[in-house]
C-alpha cells in the first residue's frame, strides 16, 4: 500500500502542483471572459435607442405612426 504512494513521489508532487497552477490560471481567465461580457452586454444596452416613429401593435406588426 505504501509503495503506490512512495513511487515517483515527486513526480507526482510536481504533477499536482501543475495541474493546482494550470486550474488557477483557467479559473482566471473564465472570470476575464464573464466580466469582459458583462460590460459588453451593459454597453449595448446603453447604446440601444428609444423607438422612433414606430409602433408595435398586438399582433407583432411594425407599422409607421401617423
């Protein structure tokens, strides 16, 4: 039992000391990716504009305000 731990110990020590710094850095870059959208989404809300001269009526027709 102890010899599947105590074999190639610090290949295994190095192993798991990448495979904790490489789940870090993807983490890292999820959260660069979600803000990034967020503020995106905001900006396009921001940038959309009020109806102009049309109306939409019940059945999803667009037609011009008279």
């Amino acid at each position: 039992m102890k010899n599947w731990i105590v074999n190639n110990f610090w290949i295994k020590i190095i192993s798991l000391i990448l495979a904790v710094i490489t789940w870090f850095y993807v983490n890292g870059e999820l959260y660069k990716e979600r803000r990034i959208s967020r503020e995106l989404y905001k900006a396009s809300l921001a940038e959309k504009k009020p109806p102009s001269e049309k109306t939409r009526m019940n059945k999803g027709y667009i037609t011009e305000k008279k």
